[in-house]
C-alpha cells in the first residue's frame, strides 16, 4: 500500500502522543485516519483535534474500512483482546509495551497475528538509541567475547505515592497485574536481554518497601545462564538518587553502559588464557603475571539526528507492513522482557527458581492467588473483566 492509515486506540498520554507524531510528521507513507477511546469526551476531543473520525467502540474502529493499521495505546490488560480483535478484522497492529501482563495471552496475540499473516510490533522505543545500536553490535561482534556475567541497576524510576494514588489501576493486582517489573522496567528488561541474551533460570526477592500499594516496588533478581554464567537485576521506584547501568562482562572485556555514556575495557587476553597461562602465583601482580588491567575507552556513537523515540518505533512498523523489513521489536521480540517479569514473580512468592521459558500456567494461578489474597479492590477487576473477553475469543 502506498499509505498506511493507521487508527489509535486509546487517547490518553500515550495515545495523544503518538497521534501528535503522526499528524506532525507530515510523512508520505503513512498517515492518521481515526482515534478510538471508551470516554466520549476524549475520544471527541482528539478527533477534532487532529481532524479525523472518533469512535468509542473498537469494533466499530477495527470495523469502519477506515484504518491499515492501529496502535494499540491502552492500558496493558486491555491488549490481549484488542489486538486479537484487530488481527481478526485483518489489520496490522502496533502495541505498546508491556505487550500483555502475562506471558500465556501474549503467546496467544503472537500467534493470532502469525495465523491472520498480519504485523505485530511492540514500541520499546529505546532500541531506536544510538548507544544500545552500538552496544549490541558490540556484544554481537564478539569484541567483549563470551559473555559470563550481566549486571543491571535501575533505580531511576522513583514515584511518590502521589503517583500511584492519581490512578485507581496502578499500583493493584486485579488492574496493572504488577509493579516496577510491569510498569516501569519492561524497556529496560528488553534492552538486557536484547544485548546480553536470556537466561535458562532466575530467582528474585520481591518486596513493597515504601509505598501504599498492592504490588512490588522493588525486585532483586539473581540470573543463571548455564556453565557457571550468571547475572543480576535490581529494579526500584522506591530509591534516591537513583542510577541507570548496565554492564556485560566477557572474556574478551567488559561493556558499561551508564545513561548516555558508553566504556568499553578490553584485555590483552582473554580471562581463560590467563586463568591457566598466567605464570604468577601472586594475586596482586601487574599483567605481567598476576592481575591484567583492562584499557578503558569510551565508545563513540553515531547520532541519531531524531530518529529516535515512538516516531521512529512507527516508521519501523510502516516499513515493515510495506517491504517486510524494518520493525524495531515483533510480538515475538516482546516475549523475551515478559518472560523475565513473569518468572521473577513466579519466583518471589514461591521462593524458589524458575526454569525459561516459563510455563504459562504457572504465572496465571499465581496472579489469580494474589488477587484473591492481596487485591483491596482499587484496580476494579478490570484484569479479570479483559481476560473473560479474552477467553472467549480463544474458544
């Protein structure tokens, strides 16, 4: 198709934003054709605004002949059946993250769209950065080496109560189906694994340390990827001041990543050679014998000169339905961050290890026990409302 009309589900921030982009973007092959949200108002509001027809029922959108495409840009326990929906109406579909709450409905959106032949992409804006493009093309040209230990810290997401207590479906497990793992990590746990690779197991301590919540506001998470390889997660909206950084090491080097700056340290041998050809029994010797220092640089990376962020993410997706290249993250891409959030709260109340891939199941009866146990209400079994639907259409 020479111009992909693309519909919006969903007119709140992010779904206002993406519209503002597209319109903005004046682009040739793709363009804004229709908005959708259950509130009249809004839905109203952002059709006059950027002068396209509104709906309030996603059928009638998915159903109007209006739309190529849609975003899907409301809030995750609402895209199971969405884009199950959409994929059955015969469009394209671009969702925002985390693709669903649970890893079980999220295989099943990844294999409707498979089955109907159409596109489904997730918007983890952040593989559109420069620094993680070169830090992958790092990893993946094997200048660090085998990877044997991953770290990642990310304590830049602190939310005061405030934050929570604005939206009666955050911070629940009958509405958002999480916390931090859920809500503000999903980027950040698909970057991990996009550049380090996935782990066979992980176990996790989870805890609500400070805030008035149902959920997790901070999860330590140990990684094990087989052969003596491991890695470690901290995630928190609960720490001042916090950090972001993620680290590789290899036997070749180690890669640094700390919010914008990139430091790569390669040695002069690798970490096995040394092991066994180091000829000093001295611990504190130089690289002569003992311990070798790593030669520190920072890397360069070429700028993005704007394409970066969700526009980017839906030029991708454009690119994709017309030439069948160019999508930043599939549904399939988006199963990896998912399979992580799930196994560490299967893990952290069961106390335990979780084997990768997890078993759908698992993370389904867990999350069905802590509402019945944990759940005050607040989230207004919208959860469970998104999942009926969604079984039926599965039937």
């Amino acid at each position: 198709m020479s111009k992909v009309r693309i519909g919006i589900v969903g007119m709140g921030a992010m779904g206002n934003g993406h519209a503002g982009n597209i319109t903005g973007a004046n682009a040739r092959d793709f363009e804004l054709s229709a908005v959708c949200d259950i509130d009249a108002e809004k839905a109203a509001e952002a059709g006059d605004k950027h002068h396209v027809p509104h709906f309030t029922d996603t059928a009638e959108l998915y159903d109007s002949g209006l739309c190529d495409a849609v975003i899907i840009a409301t809030p995750h326990y609402l895209h199971g059946p969405q884009v199950i929906m959409a994929a059955r109406a015969g469009l394209h579909i671009l969702c925002e993250k985390p693709l669903e709450s649970r890893i079980g409905p999220a295989r099943a959106m990844v294999k409707e769209c498979k089955k109907r032949h159409r596109v489904l992409g997730t918007v983890f804006q952040h593989r559109t950065r420069g620094i993680m493009i070169k830090a992958r093309q790092i990893v993946e040209s094997g200048q660090i080496g085998e990877i044997f230990h991953t770290r990642m810290i990310c304590s830049n997401w602190f939310r005061t109560q405030a934050y929570y207590n604005r939206g009666e479906w955050r911070g629940t497990w009958d509405g958002e189906g999480g916390g931090v793992l859920i809500n503000q990590m999903p980027h950040h746990l698909d970057l991990f694994q996009w550049i380090g690779g996935m782990p066979k197991r992980l176990v996790a301590l989870l805890a609500t340390r400070d805030h008035d919540i149902e959920v997790e506001d901070t999860a330590n998470i140990l990684l094990d990827y087989g052969d003596g390889r491991n890695g470690y997660i901290y995630a928190s909206t609960a720490h001042e001041p916090g950090g972001e950084q993620l680290t590789f090491c290899g036997e070749k080097g180690t890669l640094v990543i700390e919010h914008d700056k990139l430091r790569l340290g390669k040695l002069r041998m690798s970490v096995h050679d040394h092991i066994h050809a180091g000829a000093s029994a001295d611990a504190v010797a130089d690289a002569s014998g003992g311990k070798q220092k790593a030669t520190w640089s920072d890397v360069t990376y070429p700028a993005r000169r704007g394409k970066v962020g969700h526009l980017e993410i839906v030029r991708g997706f454009v690119r994709q339905i017309q030439t069948g290249k160019g999508i930043y993250a599939t549904g399939d891409d988006a199963l990896g961050e998912l399979e992580l959030s799930n196994a560490a709260y299967v893990s952290g109340f069961g106390g335990k290890f979780v084997d990768l891939p997890l078993d759908a199941g698992a993370i389904d009866r867990l999350i069905r026990k802590l509402e019945r146990e944990r759940a005050t209400g607040r989230g207004g079994a919208l959860r469970q409302a998104a999942d009926r639907e969604l079984r039926k259409l599965l039937k």
